[in-house]
C-alpha cells in the first residue's frame, strides 16, 4: 500500500543522547520512520524504552544528537531559523498524559489553553478570549469552565483541556503521549472518539504514544515498535497483529489479554530475552521485509523472517 501518500515526518536516524561525556546515555538510538499525513501513527514500548524522548525531540525540546527530522520537506532539528521555529511551534502540538499534573495549580484554564498564543503575533483580548471559548465547544466542555482552576475538573475534563490546549494553535500534527493512560477506563473511550473525530473534521496526524497495543489495535493505521531505544518492528496495525517477527513484538503481542477466558487462562506468555541476538559479527540493519513492513535484525535473523512470512 506505499502509494502517492504524502509523508508529513520524517525521522531519519535520529539519536538522543543525555548525560555528559564519560556518563553518556543512548535513549534513542538510530532511528528511523515516516507518517503519513492524516493517519494515526504508534508508537508502542515498555516504560522507559524512548518514546517520549522521541516526541520531545520532534518538538525540539529534546536536542538530537544524530539524523534528521523533516517536517513538510524541511530539516526542523538543530540549528534553524527563528521563523521556522515559531511555524513548527504552533503546527506541532503535544499532549501529555496529564496535562495539567505538570502546570501551575493557580493558572485558570482560560490561561492554560491560551498559553501557546502568547508567543506569537499579538492578539486583542477579545480574540483570545474568542478562540479559548471556540476551542473548550470543541472539546466538549462549557465556556464558563475557562474561569475554573485544574483541580476543578476530572481527569477526562483535564484532557480535554490538554487538548484544547493544542488545538488552539491550529495545529496539523498532533504528538499525544499516552493520552489515556492515567484515565480511568470508563472514560478513556471518549477521549480516544474525541481524537479521532477531530483528526476526521480536521485532517490531523497522529503520533500516538502507548504502552496498550489493544488501545493502538483500535486507533492506529500504522505501529512502530521499540525497545530500549531501538525501533526492532513497523507495518500496518493488522499486519503487525497477523504477522509479528521480531522476538519483542511477539512477547508484546502475547501480553495482551485474550477475550476468551479459557484461552487466556492456557495461553503461554512469551518472553523476550534480548540474550538471543548475536550481534557481535553479524550487525543488525534495520531493514524492509515486504512492502511497509520493516524489521530489525541481522541477515541470520532476517533469513528466517523471510522464512516465517512465506510459510
Ligand atoms: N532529561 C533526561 N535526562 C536524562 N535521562 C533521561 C531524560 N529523559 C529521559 N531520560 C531517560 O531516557 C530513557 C527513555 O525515557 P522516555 O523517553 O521517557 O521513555 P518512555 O516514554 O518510553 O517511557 C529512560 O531511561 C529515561 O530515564
Ligand atoms: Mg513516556
């Protein structure tokens, strides 16, 4: 299915490194993806694998220390112009798990949503005002809510404020980094609607960052996978499901619960051992086993994917 889909990002093997010389740090290590405009794209690991590094470095908060971001054909990443700097700063929105946990208690919502307006070109009050009342209508929540405090609300209604937050600017990118993970289930489904009628309305892209591949299964076109840093597995959301191959994938895979009790009660867990790659002489590349489906492995291991796919 690679046709003429427009790429909107690309990362380019990209490293983040954090720490100084003698104690330095790979958190991100090589890596390497496009999204597409208008889809949902995941980005599914363990706690502490690089995902939120990898959305901070997009957003430049994180600086990279190797490869290239491209954001509608140009290089965002390092040293750039002030103009551009502004421009990625209102078309690339992040929403974090909880939005507000990291915010001011006294600042008002009204506050909290126009924040990002403030580094623009000016405004009159009235329009601010304008545009924090349109953007809390299109989250759902009412107008006098703009005058509340954070800790008014729930953790659904923070949400949404987080997503006010960000739509605000008008954004066409939108990175939201495990957006449900701190909300009760009983309410993450109407987060997960509310992101992607927005994304229909509006043609946003998606990077969507989670721990849950049930959650991704649901919402996203495409999935990458990674570990400790490096990205070992992407393709399609069905194909990644039918067709998993690398070791980790499989191990994520076999931890999601089955709908069957009996099945779930019998089923056998798999377990990664990172132990089982060989990597001392027989470097592994990160490589495209069939159309939209790429692997990291070396030519051993990609010799028994091939194996794998065609049985
Ligand atoms: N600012 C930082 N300074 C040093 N280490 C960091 C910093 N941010 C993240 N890390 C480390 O980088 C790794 C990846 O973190 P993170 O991207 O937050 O993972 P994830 O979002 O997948 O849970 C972790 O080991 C984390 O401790
Ligand atoms: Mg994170």
């Amino acid at each position: 299915m690679t046709d003429n889909r427009e790429i909107l990002l690309s990362v380019k093997n990209m490293d983040v490194c954090f720490g100084k010389r003698n104690n330095r740090f790979k958190a991100v290590n090589n890596v390497s993806f496009d999204i597409y405009k208008g889809e949902t794209f995941g980005l599914v690991g363990e706690s502490g694998s690089g995902k939120t590094t990898i959305g901070r470095a997009i957003i430049r908060i994180n600086p990279t220390t190797a490869g290239d971001v491209i954001f509608k054909g140009e290089k965002i990443n390092g040293k750039i112009s002030k103009q551009l700097d502004r421009q990625v700063t209102r078309q690339i929105q992040m929403i974090f798990q909880d939005p507000m946990a990291s915010l001011n208690e006294r600042a008002k919502v009204d506050y909290i949503i126009s924040e990002g307006l403030f580094s623009g070109e000016r405004i009159s009050e009235a329009e601010r005002k304008q545009k924090v009342e349109k953007a809390l209508a299109e989250v759902g929540l009412l107008p006098e809510f703009a005058s509340r405090f954070p800790h008014e609300f729930s953790g659904g209604q923070r949400q949404r404020i987080g997503v006010a937050r960000a739509l605000i600017m008008q954004p066409e990118f939108i990175i939201a980094d495990e957006p449900i993970s701190a909300l009760d289930v009983s309410i993450r489904a109407q987060v997960l609607n509310l992101l992607s009628e927005l994304q229909k309305e509006r043609g946003l892209t998606y990077l969507f960052i989670s721990h849950d591949l049930s959650v991704m299964r649901f919402i996203c076109d495409r999935i990458a996978v990674i570990h400790k840093g490096v990205l070992v597995e992407l393709a399609e959301t069905e194909k990644l499901f039918a067709h998993p191959l690398h070791p980790y994938t499989r191990a994520l895979l076999s931890a999601i619960p089955l709908p069957d009790p009996a099945r779930e009660k019998n089923k056998k867990l798999e377990v990664y051992d990172p132990a089982q790659h060989d990597y001392t002489v027989d470097k592994p590349q990160w490589i495209e086993i069939e159309e939209g489906h790429m692997v990291w492995g070396n030519s051993k291991e990609i010799d028994q994917y091939r194996k794998i796919l065609n049985a």
